[in-house]
C-alpha cells in the first residue's frame, strides 16, 4: 500500500537493513516502477471492492488475512529450513520431490 502513495519506499536505501530486500529491490528496473505502483493499487482497489460489494465483515477479513499470512510464513519456513541463504539463486537451493520442484520452484526437475 505505501508504494502507491509513496514510491520512494521501494529503493534500496530504505531497507539496508535486510539484505535480501535490499537485494530484491536493487534488482528491479527502475522503468517498471510506475506499474509496480498501479499494480499495488489495484489489489488495492479490488480487495476493498470485495469486502464492500460482498459485504465482507472487516474483522473476519483481516482474521482470514491474518491466518492465511500465518500458515503462509510457517509453510516457507518449514520448507526453507536448512538450507543455505542465497540472495542471487533464492529458493533453487531447495530440493523436494519431482512435481513439486516444477511446480513451486519453476525447475526442470535436472
């Protein structure tokens, strides 16, 4: 939400701290940062429009956020565990099975 209104947010500078962020950010072209801010708006736009035109309770909603975030992080935990901390190569270091590697990792399964 803070890059719609705020695109400076999504430099480098602001994130020294983490440095896969950092990492993640100095890898975006700086062209495209103009639809990563209308992108962000649109999510916006449509999960406010889902909750008003559906009638959506605003607690249950953050609740469902809030538990879809929870088991979201737990699953990438349990499945990074372990294994070595690569900025350039991200999750290609992980290995499971077949199907999955295709899947969630975009391997050829090699």
């Amino acid at each position: 939400m803070l890059c719609c209104f705020r695109p400076t947010i999504i430099t480098p500078r602001y994130t020294r701290f983490n440095r896969p962020t950092e990492a993640f950010l100095e890898s975006l072209n700086p062209k495209y940062r103009r639809i990563i801010q209308l992108e962000a708006l649109a999510v916006i736009l449509m999960h406010t429009a889902m909750i008003y035109f559906w009638k959506i309770p605003i607690l249950h909603y953050l609740g469902v956020m809030f538990g879809f975030g929870f088991v979201w992080s737990a699953m990438q935990y349990a499945h990074h565990y372990g294994t070595v901390r690569e900025v350039q190569k991200g999750a290609m270091n992980l290995k499971t099975f077949g199907v999955l590697d295709r899947v969630w990792l975009n391997t050829t399964g090699t």
